[in-house]
C-alpha cells in the first residue's frame, strides 16, 4: 500500500514542532508495518492509497490549507483514502501533555461524514487510557451553579461559515428564557484575541471566565453550551451535561450523549456512559503507538470494509 503524509499540510513556519515531528513518526511506524511510505513537503499531492493529513480545512486561507484542500480533493475524485489527525478529547485531563494521544479518523473529521475506528470498540482501551491519565469515571454532578457556555475558534472549521459574535447573539438570550443561572463564557484557548472584540448581547448575569484549566470552570457548572465542539466531551467525561447547538448536533463527538434542546436546560440529560468512553477510547492512539506501527496496522486492517467518502 503507498502511504502518502503531508508535512507541507502544517504550516511551514508553526512554533508547534509536534505536528511535523508525528507526521514523521507516523511514516516511520507505517514503514514498519510493511508499506511504501512517502513524507511530502510540496504544495501538489501525489498520487497514494491513503493520503495522511493532520488537521482539516475550514474557512481560513493559508498555503498548508490549501495543501490540504488539494489532497482531499484528489483522494475523493480517485476514490482512495484520507486519514485525519486531530486533536486529543482526553486532553484536558493532562495539559502539560495534551498530546500523548491524538484523534484518528477517515476521509473526514465529522462523525457524521467520517469513520473514527470505533465499530465494535476494544473495551480494554478505555481502561488502559484511563489509567494512563490516572482518571477516576465520575458521576453526574448535581452540584454546579453556572452555565459554562465553551466558545470556539473564530473562523475554525467546527463552525463552518457561523462567526462567534452571530453564534453568542443567538444562544445567550435563548439560555436566558430557559434559566436564571449565572452565565459563563469561557473564550477558546487559542483565540483569546477575540474576547476584547465580543459584544455580549443585554442578558443579565453574564461573566467572562478566566481560568485557564477547563476543569476549574466544570466544577462550577450545571451544564455546558457549546456549538459542536470538544469541550463538550469534556464536560460529560467530567460528569457536567452537555448541550450542542449546531443545527446538525451529530456532527458534535458529545452527540447522542449531549442534548440539542435548551429547553431541557434545568432537567438535562444524564444517560449511561459506557458506549461513550469505548467509542471514544477506540480512535485515540498514542505516540509510542504511531512510532511502533500498531495504530497503522489496525487501521490498515478495517481499510478495504469502508466505502471512500
């Protein structure tokens, strides 16, 4: 199999080394599997079986997006795969090492649009994630005040064309009719820049929040608003229900787990977890895991049962 990985899909000039230096121990596992593996560092795609990007495109322009826009292109007009590297969901639990695993899935980041490996999930991989990170599984929380609402990355390709302004213009009202509770607004950790630019519309009990570990803000929470994003599988690892507003809510990794109902907002949801920790646990993989070619091997392996998007 010929294993095409784009280090030209990562900005050339990024502070972040770990995205080129996993690139490149992904095909130094892939290539210990077995295959015919190639590192590209220029702007056209070759042409390859599985193409292996980290990250995904959104609305921003930018010369390693548009790397990423023409690779994904090829790949669905030749009908072969892409593989996605994301961000890891169990990294709030350790944030000096957010990075100890990654998120793997094919020919999309959506689960609605994607295959995230998790069909008939190993239940032994959540226990040894969990132990990892030394995570206790925690009961739902009756006790928070607050609505924590998680924002996104301004422009991120989670939202698609929804600026953070028109999002919060809508739902903090809409959390308004359905609860008195505090409101708190926790800014995106790599978009912090946005906050001063923010025009919170006229509801009362609105603050910002300004600590930087999430679980800080989790414990003051009754339940957690987000579009789509990450910080809701956070919340309901963390035992705080969840809400997505997306008009697609299972294109969110917290669905069916999460509520798309504001209305439930004093009553949320509070189902079994089980199903969701092993799904979840199924497309993590670890460094040592990419480096020694076990994660390829089982990817490689459930390739030829899944139809190219």
């Amino acid at each position: 199999m010929k294993v095409a990985v784009y280090l030209s899909g990562v900005p050339r000039k990024s502070k972040n080394e770990f995205k080129r230096d996993i690139l490149t121990r992904f095909a130094y596992g892939a290539k210990l599997a077995g295959d015919e593996v190639f590192l590209v560092d220029q702007d056209e795609p070759i042409e390859c079986d599985v193409a292996v990007l980290q990250g995904w495109i959104g609305m921003k322009a930018g010369a390693h997006l548009e790397v990423r826009r023409r690779v994904i292109k090829q790949q669905r007009r030749n009908t072969r795969h892409t593989l996605v590297m994301d961000s890891n969901l169990f990294g709030f639990l350790e944030p000096t090492d957010f990075n100890r695993y990654l998120r793997y899935s094919l020919d999309d980041v959506f689960p609605t649009t994607g295959y995230y490996f998790d069909r008939n999930p190993d239940l032994s991989r959540w226990q040894r994630i969990k132990a990892h990170y030394g995570f206790a599984e925690r009961g739902w929380s009756n006790n928070g005040h607050a609505i924590l609402i998680a924002l996104q990355r301004n422009g991120g390709w989670s939202m698609g064309d929804v600026p953070v302004q028109q999002w919060l213009d809508m739902v903090l009202p809409k959390i308004r009719q359905h609860t008195d509770r505090p409101i708190v607004i926790r800014p995106h950790p790599g978009n912090l820049a946005i906050v001063p630019t923010i025009q919170l519309p006229l509801v009362p009990a609105v603050s910002w929040s300004t600590r930087q570990d999430i679980r800080e803000d989790l414990n003051q929470a009754w339940a957690t608003v987000t579009y789509n994003s990450s910080p809701g599988v956070a919340s309901i690892l963390w035992g705080v229900p969840a809400f997505v507003t997306d008009p697609q809510p299972s294109k969110s990794q917290a669905w069916p787990w999460a509520s798309d109902n504001l209305a439930e907002i004093e009553s949320p949801r509070r189902g079994d977890r089980q199903e969701f920790y092993t799904k979840l646990a199924q497309c993590h993989w670890s460094s040592a895991e990419i480096d020694s070619g076990e994660a390829w091997r089982f990817m490689r392996q459930r390739l030829s049962n899944i139809s190219c998007q």
